[in-house]
C-alpha cells in the first residue's frame, strides 16, 4: 500500500492515493485502473471510517489507484455543481431524495438503477429506494441513516401509569395526564427553526401519507389545501392543550434538552444524535426510552424521518464500472455493519441484513427502519424541500407554534412562495 497526501489549506481537503491487498469484492471482480472519490465527510469520526473503508476496498483490488479528496462539509456544498461539470470524480458523497434533485435535472448524477435491480440491493436496501428514486430511476446509493421519533422519560411515564402510545388519542390522552401532573409534555427549541420542521413532517405524514407529502414537498399541492390545514388542525390541538414549553423559539435545540433532563417536560421528537447528549447528561437507561411517533389517520402507512447519506456516480466520470463496483461494496451487509457500529458512524446500517451494535436506541431505529416502515422514508423537511421553501416554511411553523391564530396569513405567505418557488 502506498498514499499521497495533498493539503489545499483553502478547500480544506486531503488526498489520499490507497491500494493494495488481494481479496476480490462480492462479484468476484479484480479491479484494475483508477478510482477517485470525493467526500464530504471532514469531521474526524466520518472521516476516518470513510478512509478505513476505501483501504478495505483497496486491499480487495491491489491492482486499482484509489484518490480520495476530503473536502470540508460546507465547501463541499459550494463546490459540488463545478466539481460534477468539470473533472469530475468517479464517485461522491452526498445526500438523499430533494438534495439531489438539482444535480438530477442537471444530468450530473448517473443512472444507477442496475445496481437497485440487483437481488441483494433491491431485497436489502427496500427501505431507502424510495428516498433515491427519481423519476422512476435510482441515482445513488445511501451508506448510512437515523431515526427519528419521540424520546420519552420512561420513569415518568411510570409514575403517572403511562404506556407508550400507538395512536393520536392515546398520545393526547398521555399529554393531559402529563400536564395534569406539572409538568410539560414535550419540549422543543425551535430557534433554530428546523425542529419545528421536524413536528410538521411526522403530523402531514401521519395525517396524509407520505405520499401526499413528497407531493408538497415537491410543489404539486397549495399550501393552502384543506390537508394541509387538516394537518396544522391536528398540531393546533398540541399547541391549544399547552403541550410545549413556554418561549421554545428562544432556545437551540440543545438548550431545550434540560427540561427533559429535569422533568419539567417528558419528550423530545428528535433524531437519535440527541441519545449521547440526554446521555451526558445523566439520563439512565432506566429514565430514556423512544417510540415511533404514533398513528393519526387510520388505515395510513407509518412513513418515517431518516435522514440519508448517499454515494453517486457523476455522469462526467470516467471510471463508470469502477465506481458501480465501489457502490456494491459500500452497501454490502458486512460493510454496512462495520462503518455504522459506534466505534465509528454510530448510526444505522441502511442493509436490513446487517446486524446493529448492541445499543437500545440503535437497535430500535433499526427494527423500526428495517421492518415497520412501509409508508417510507423521507429525509426532513429542510431536505426534502427545496432550500428557499424550506427557508420560508419553517418560519411560518415557528410561528404557528407561537402564534397559532395566523395560521391563514402563513399559509397564504408560504403559497406565494411555492408559486414563485417552483
């Protein structure tokens, strides 16, 4: 094995040129030529499982040079378009379902729907060929994902005689027993807006199916449809009850986890990043738990919040069969396994034949991702929306939340903006 180490101080990326080993990959393939990713993954934890994967991949083909660019997160974002249209490289990270409409529509991003025709993808990543499908053709594939759903106070619950809620009646009912008691039933810090992104997607999804939510996200429906307003009539409920803290937009999501933690509100909707911090601060395995965020409409799908990282071969690349090869590896079961324990990514493998760390909350998403979710996955709000109209919208869901009574004038602003939008 060999490397080459580049620094370009400005874009903040390293280049690594791997290979090495003799193992050949899951189609018994002997790779020869070049490779060249580029990633986004700069922190150090991604980064170094990204590294130590493409090493694995290098040693099954001693005969393939591997370049690995890693570029910081947020130049990657700046730089993506010129990177795919000019020298681009043959595989590249980047994120699931709207985010990657843009370089859809733009032919940037190869045709990888051979690969999801394949028995193993298509049987093992069903869950997530939603999220990478446009029209009708798969574009990438994802490495890695979370859940989403509602942490919860188990000692609470169990003090007041709770049970951990299935329906939108049950989950009320819950509420007011819990605001009976003192305390709050769920806290939020939506200064940050996207927190609130998150309420609305879980109740339009639960209320319409994620079907009809693509279908807003993707501009196809008025804001001011009566489903959407069904949808804000079932969070005004929440609002009207007092279920929220008070003054929830003056706090970072991070600054509304205390609350929790002191029980002066017993649930948080939140991804499963939010587990290490309730963790730290020194919430038991006795005093956390999680479930799926309930039913509302009956008879509907349970679509699920899980946002996705992917791969994508750009259409400009040269090294198409390389790069498809590179892809099985990335999704393979024993691949997915190893880069998602938590020495490493800490998140859940997006192959339902992987197997999962030995973690509550890890294992639960996993179950709930892998087996429960037939109504699909949706990426959240800010990224299955198109920035301007995420930007817009989650405004207009903070104030709902503050100012439930404008609700009309929000709906009204955020159709002028769908139409100048889209």
């Amino acid at each position: 094995m060999h490397s080459m180490l580049k620094a370009s101080i400005a874009a903040l990326a390293t280049t690594a040129v791997l290979a090495g080993g003799a193992l050949a990959d899951g189609h018994g393939e002997k790779l020869s030529g070049d490779l060249k990713i580029f990633l986004d993954t700069s922190n150090p934890a991604p980064r170094a499982t990204m590294e130590d994967m493409i090493a694995r991949f290098a040693e099954m083909h001693p005969d393939l040079n591997i370049e690995t660019t890693v570029i910081d997160r947020e130049a990657y974002k700046t730089q993506i378009r010129n990177f795919l249209t000019a020298n681009a490289p043959d595989v590249a990270t980047w994120y699931a379902a709207n985010r990657m409409t843009p370089y859809v529509s733009a032919g940037l991003f190869e045709d990888v729907s051979d690969l999801w025709a394949e028995e193993d993808i298509a049987t093992n990543l069903a869950s997530t060929k939603g999220a990478m499908t446009i029209d009708d053709k798969q574009w990438g594939v994802p490495y890695t994902y979370y859940q989403w759903g509602i942490y919860y106070r188990e000692d609470i619950f169990n003090e007041l005689g709770l049970e951990e809620p299935t329906t939108w009646e049950q989950e009320k009912a819950n509420c007011q027993v819990i605001l009976d008691s003192g305390r709050k039933c769920y806290t939020i810090g939506s200064k940050f807006l996207w927190t609130a992104g998150g309420w609305f997607d879980y109740l339009n999804m639960r209320t319409n199916g994620f079907d009809f939510h693509m279908e807003l996200a993707r501009g196809e429906v008025p804001w001011t449809d009566d489903r959407v307003r069904a949808t804000f009539a079932n969070w005004r409920e929440l609002i009207d009850m007092g279920a929220f803290i008070d003054n929830h937009q003056s706090y970072s999501w991070q600054e509304a986890l205390p609350f929790m933690v002191r029980g002066e509100a017993t649930a948080y909707l939140m991804g499963n990043f939010s587990v290490a911090q309730f963790r730290e601060a020194g919430l038991t395995e006795d005093q956390l738990d999680f479930y799926q965020f309930p039913a509302i409409t009956e008879g509907l799908e349970l679509a699920e919040n899980a946002p996705t990282d992917t791969f994508h071969i750009p259409a400009n690349a040269e090294n198409k069969d390389n790069a498809r090869a590179f892809l099985r590896f990335v999704v393979s079961a024993d691949n997915q396994t190893l880069i998602n324990n938590g020495e490493n990514l800490g998140q859940l493998p997006v192959n339902a034949s992987s197997s999962v760390d030995n973690d509550e909350f890890l294992n639960q998403g996993f179950e709930m991702l892998s087996s429960n979710s037939p109504g699909g996955v949706a990426q959240f709000f800010d990224r299955d929306f198109p920035a301007e109209m995420a930007a817009e919208a989650m405004q207009g869901l903070q104030e709902f939340m503050v100012f439930p009574d404008n609700l009309d004038d929000i709906l009204n602003r955020l159709e002028s903006v769908r139409q100048r939008v889209y």
